[in-house]
C-alpha cells in the first residue's frame, strides 16, 4: 500500500515501506486544498491529513470518497460528540460545499467516516479518551455508538 500524509507542519512518522510525505507551504502557493487534489495523482491507497482547520475538509470529504478505504485526518474538538460537528463547519467553509443540505452533508460524513478516536492530553501523556462509531443518520442526526471511554478513577 502507498501511504500519503498531508501536513501544514510535519509531525505524522509512519513506519510503512511505501509512504510519501507533503507538507503545504502557503508562502510558495503551496496550500493543503493543492495537495490533497495532487494526492489522488499519486495513486495512494490511504491518505491522512493531520490536523484539518477549514475548508480543506471538503477536499478530504471528496478524496475518502474515491476509495481510499484506512484514510483519516485529525482536527480539534473538545469531545468525540462534538467532532461531527466540527467536520460540518469547516466543510462548509468551502464555496462549494455552501449549498449543500444539511442532511446531504450529515448522509456523506456518515457514509464516509466510520469511527471518531478523540485524544487528549493529560499530564502530559497524550492518548485515547474514547472511541465512537458512526453508525449513520436518522431522522437529520447522526447515529453513534461509543464503544470505548476512558473511565477516570480517584484515589
């Protein structure tokens, strides 16, 4: 498999023979909208885009959905039940993404995105605080299942 990431600041290190790494350079017009379109040119078989802020999510959204099944990005949210909102609002942020419906938005991030890990750092150890699987949608609202939470213990 051909692993892509997708960076404004290298971070992601991963440990497969075959991965190529991009990072955006906006100085240079080099933006992360840019590389997730030129990452579909690259045959890659999963694509991660480290931490999504705004409109390139409706990139990401459109590149998951050509089958690139393993693919996942990180953004920043204060739980995992509020991740799915997040994604919303800054798909929408993209011009093209303006009049979609929201249920048309909801049924495509469903369809796309099977699990939200949500991490956090805590006394400076970061990790896994819950897993939630994203089941579909109903009625206009997301159908989940959290399938792991971290339980925390006072001594």
């Amino acid at each position: 498999d051909r692993v892509l990431t997708i960076e404004d600041t290298a971070e992601l290190k991963m440990s497969v023979p075959n991965w190529i790494a991009f990072e955006s350079n906006p100085d240079v017009g080099v933006t992360t909208r840019d590389l997730i379109k030129h990452a579909l040119r690259y045959r890659s078989n999963r694509i991660w885009v480290g931490e999504v802020r705004g409109l390139e999510a409706f990139d990401v959204l459109h590149a998951y959905k050509t089958g690139h099944p393993g693919s996942g990005l990180s953004l920043h949210s204060e739980e995992a039940a509020l991740t799915l909102g997040q994604l919303e609002t800054m798909i929408r942020m993209a011009p093209e993404a303006a009049s979609m419906s929201i249920e048309d938005l909801r049924t495509r991030i469903a369809s796309t995105f099977k699990f939200v890990l949500h991490a956090s750092n805590l006394d400076g150890h970061r990790g896994p605080e819950e897993v939630m699987e994203i089941l579909g949608v109903k009625d206009g609202r997301y159908v989940t299942k959290s399938i792991f939470k971290k339980q925390i213990i006072y001594v």
